[in-house]
C-alpha cells in the first residue's frame, strides 16, 4: 500500500513537471516543499530508498542521489540499520525558507543606499511614439553587422569568451581615437580612452572618482536626469545654471563663488532644449575651468546626428589644460543593446577610472568590442552614420511639418538642429497632466519638459522624440495627440 508521504510526494512532483529538470533534483524539491509547509516534520522516518524507487518507478540509484544531496545539506539524518530521518535543523531551515516575508525585515539601506533609492534610477527610453532618444533600431544593418560578427568570431575563436582589459580593447580604443579625431575634433589615442558599458557608467565613475560630498557642480538647467542622480548619490550638489539659445549661460557660473568644483554640459546639442553652445561660451568655459581648477564633462551623446550645418567641434579638443573628461556613447549611432561607450580623461588618471571600473562591471564583453572595433576600420561606421544622418533629417523635416500642421493650435514647437527630439511648450499649462495621462493610455509616452528642472518652473511642455518613428507613423502619432489635446478641457 502506498504510504502518505509517497503520495504527497508524488502529487508534487506530477505538480511540478513541466519544470523539466531531472527526476532525482524534482524529488529533493518536492520533498523540501513538505518540509516547508509543515507535510514532514523534525525527527520524521522517510521510505527507504528501495521502497520509495518502486513506488516512485524510478531507478533506486535516482532516489539515493537526492538522500544524500539532501543529507549533505542538512535537512537529513541518515543512520545506519535504523533509516532515514528529518533532522531538526533542516525542519527549522525549510519553515524559514518558506516564509520569505520574514526574512531581511532588519536590514536597513545606507545613507548613500537610501538617496540612491531616492534618486531613482535612470529610465531607459520605450519603443513608442515620441519616446525621447529613442533611435531606429529598424534601420540598423543588422545583415553587415552579422556578416562582421561571423569573421570576428571566427578569427577570435575562444579568445572571444576571455576577460578583456578592463581599460576596454586596444583595437577598438585605436578605432575610437581615429574616428573621433577625424570627426569630433578631440585630443587622445588609446591610452586615455576607457570602453565603458553605457554613458550612465561613464558619469557615475566621474562623480565617484572626482567629487567629495558637498562639492559643487555646474549643471544645465533644464538637464538630463542622469547626471543629477550621478551626482546626488556622490555626496555632490547639482548648482542649476540656465540655458538660453546660445546653450548654458556661462555668464552666471563665471559670477559664482566659490567656484564650483566642475560643470556638466552637452554643448553639441543641449538635452533637452536642443541649443548649441557657443564658440564664445565655450571658450569662456574653458577658461573659467583653467582659472580655477575645475573639471568640465562634455557629454556627446548624439552630436552625430546633426541635420543643419556640419557637426559641431566639442570642447574637448578646443582645451589646451587637460581639464575636459569627455563621454560618448554608440547607443545613438548603433542600437541601445550594443551597450558600449567611451571616457576620454587626462592620462593621468585613466588609472584611476580602470581601477574604478573593476569594481562596477570589469570590463565590456570582448566580442562586441571587437566586432564594433572591425565595424569602424573597415569604414561601415562612417557610412552608417551618413545613411542615419539623412534619414533622422528627413524624420525631423516629416514630424515638423505634421507639428506645425496639428499642433500649432495648442503649443509652440522648438525646431531641433539636431538629435532624436524636440522640445514642445504646451500654451495651456492647466492642461499638462491631463494629456499626459490619457496619451499613456493610448500608448504615447509624453516626457515632461518641467521634471527636467532643477529650478521650479512653470515650463508646461514636452520632449517630444521621433528619431524612431517613420513619416507615417509620426504623422498618425501627432494626429492622435492633438485629437487628444481637443479632449481635454481644463478643470
């Protein structure tokens, strides 16, 4: 006759058999599963291993491995002419596990830990209309880069499975060195380059190598989220600078003492107004920069993609003291999922970052950096970036001439030089977290411009993004939000 536990038992492990792991692993979970809801107690006799095998249909073999598996654990006891028993540790061990509201109700964050948690992290964009930065990973050509991938693969061989120079691959960083100063105009070969994850990694080295709590940093106001959460988790203090059309009003940091200890800009094309920096304002930045000590960080992040006139010569290579830590990303001008970016600091204290970056991730996967670094020196990068430059132009042209058409009425749009998106200030601020609220509903992701700030402000508007969107599908997108807009009507 069947026993109650080999019966239990089996109803569990019938329950549990689309888990398609092997038999001998599914019978020690089921019988940890009686141990946690109260089914077997300490001190209870299990079947022996010959009778449970016949009961069970499986080979005795299978039953012995998870005893002993189970033993070896603590959960058994198994002695000698007298069976096998629940011990009393593995009873107490298995309710615990069970129970898995009760465990870590001590533990407490950190003060760091706890304005990291406040912070927030940083929100990667969704694939969805005016989604802001989000790029066309349809046009990708995703055959060429296969086509890389297998040679990469097949030259590399296992090597490609190794770690990698935490510093990031030298042939990539060679690559990377060429193509930005042929394009960018920055200062460095590979020896101040460090391949890094994401341009998020790159901001948060900074803030933890370079900044003491209660530093001061310079920052764009309205900026991009990133950054203030990089530093606010450091210790450091976002100082909001404004921005006009000329880029960051350099004029009032010159005006502040002390100093701060460094300024954030993205001069190429200011996230989230679109504005570029001035010559005059640049120079006048490194200057102050010099003067007093400080650090400036360059983000780059999308100034390839700019649609009126050649691209802008960053800061970086205008400086002469060494004092512009330079961060770039292939998020933009590849796909997201690539997950590569660049540093560009001091020689001096490369060190330092690598040392630092150890500690975060180790190093980027050796494949994609190979496969990028051969993507670039055969000439692919360049010419990807050219076909993506026209069709983003041709993008910013279609969603401006659909906004002016749709969405005159209720605000007025900031055309973009540049960039995946646009700024948008709604006239009727009353009617902001209305429209918000039924466009993510209907799928339209309207990031606000006003969360943007570090300053309270009464900027009612939006980013609108459209670098992912076809002509057609902006067209039906800006349609929906306008007939949206004509919905709402003030409380």
């Amino acid at each position: 006759m069947r026993s109650q536990f080999s019966g239990t038992l089996i109803a569990l492990l019938e329950e549990h058999a689309v888990d398609e792991l092997p038999i001998s692993i599914r019978i020690q979970n089921a019988i940890r599963r009686q141990l946690g809801n109260g089914s077997l107690k300490a001190f209870d006799r299990l079947p022996s291993t010959r009778l449970l095998a016949k009961e069970l249909a499986v080979a005795r073999e299978t039953v012995e491995f998870a005893y002993q598996h189970l033993e070896a654990e603590g959960y058994l006891i198994r002695e000698r002419g007298s069976g096998t028993f629940v011990s009393e540790t593995g009873a107490q061990l298995a309710i615990f596990q069970a129970s898995p509201g009760r465990k870590l109700r001590n533990l407490h964050l950190s003060d760091r830990g706890k304005k990291i948690q406040r912070a927030g992290g940083v929100q990667d964009p969704l694939p969805l209309p005016f989604s802001a930065a989000f790029p066309d990973v349809r046009s990708f050509p995703i055959r060429l880069w296969q086509q890389t991938a297998s040679r990469i693969s097949r030259r590399l061989g296992s090597n490609a499975l190794a770690y990698c120079d935490p510093q990031g691959f030298y042939h990539l960083r060679e690559e990377i060195a060429r193509y930005l100063g042929a394009h960018r105009g920055v200062s460095c070969d590979a020896d101040n380059i460090v391949v890094l994850t994401s341009s998020q990694e790159a901001l948060l080295l900074i803030a933890t190598m370079m900044l003491d709590a209660g530093d001061a940093v310079a920052v764009e106001d309205p900026c991009y989220p990133g950054i203030r959460s990089a530093l606010t988790v450091s210790g450091a203090v976002p100082v909001p600078i404004d921005v006009d059309d000329n880029g960051m009003v350099v004029e009032t940091l010159l005006r502040r003492t002390p100093a701060p200890r460094g300024a954030y800009v993205t001069p190429s094309h200011q996230y989230p107004t679109t504005a570029t920096l001035s010559l005059e304002r640049r120079l006048a930045l490194i200057e102050w920069a010099k003067v007093h000590r400080s650090f400036i960080i360059e983000d780059d992040y999308d100034s390839e993609y700019r649609y009126d006139g050649a691209p802008i010569s960053c800061i970086q290579g205008l400086d002469t003291s060494g004092n512009v830590l330079y961060v770039g990303t292939f998020t933009k001008t590849l796909f997201p999922g690539v997950r590569l970016a660049y540093l560009v600091a001091p020689y001096h204290l490369v060190p330092a970052f690598v040392g630092m970056r150890t500690l975060v991730d180790g190093h980027s996967a050796v494949f994609n950096q190979a496969v990028l670094a051969e993507f670039m020196a055969t000439g692919e990068f360049t010419a990807h970036i050219r076909r993506m430059r026209q069709l983003f132009k041709a993008r910013r042209d279609a969603f401006v001439e659909s906004a002016e058409r749709h969405l005159a009425p209720f605000g007025a749009l900031r055309v973009p030089a540049g960039g995946f998106q646009a700024t948008w200030y709604l006239h009727d601020g009353h009617l902001e977290d209305e429209v918000r609220r039924r466009a993510e509903q209907e799928r339209i992701i309207l990031p606000s411009l006003g969360n943007l700030f570090i300053k309270r402000r009464n900027a009612p508007g939006f980013v609108l993004g459209f670098g992912g969107l076809t002509p057609q599908e902006c067209d039906a997108a800006v349609k929906r939000l306008a007939r949206i807009i004509k919905n709402v009507r003030p409380k």
